[in-house]
C-alpha cells in the first residue's frame, strides 16, 4: 500500500484567511511551483522590508512606524507560513527515508 502524501501548507490563505493546502503526487505541477515562486517572493520582499525598516527606524515619525509595523506582521505572517510549510516537507521526506 502507498502512503498518500503530506498535504502542503500553500504560502497565502484560504477563504476567510483559513490554511491552504494542496494534495499532489507531483512535486513540480503547476500550482506547486507558483507556491515556490510566491514563497520565495514573500521571503525576498520580508529581507527588504527589514532592510527598509533598519534605515527608518532611528528617525521615524509615529504615522510612518505604525504602518511600518503593520507591513512588517504581514511579512512575518507570511514568512511563518513558509517556515510551517517547509518544515512539514521535511518531517515527511525525513520520515520516507
């Protein structure tokens, strides 16, 4: 009997901002990849997001670091998710070896 593979944590919620999650064998199918593309865009946009914040923070006005702070708990958020999603690969390619 085949073990059927670990649901993938998609990198952007569902409806109502629930998980999103994809059922494949194929690692490299459509929707797979533009999760890789879209996780690895949410990753490089967290680095300059980060980078942007460093410069800023030392004299920013109240308005400007609270949107800062709004932008950077979205980056967060989304990097979480990737980190989860990543993680969960592992355990299961760890636990197929």
């Amino acid at each position: 009997m085949t073990q059927s593979p670990e649901p993938r944590l998609l990198p952007w919620p569902g409806p109502e901002g629930k998980p999103c999650y994809l059922i494949t064998d194929n690692d490299g199918g459509p929707v797979s990849r533009l999760a890789d593309t879209t996780e690895s865009t949410q990753l490089g946009m967290g680095l300059e997001l980060l980078a942007h914040a460093r410069c800023l923070l030392p004299d920013a006005p109240h308005g400007e670091l609270r949107y800062l702070a709004e932008r950077l708990a979205e980056c967060l958020a989304d990097v979480l998710r990737v980190a989860e999603s990543r993680g969960r690969r592992l355990e299961a390619f760890d636990s197929a070896s």
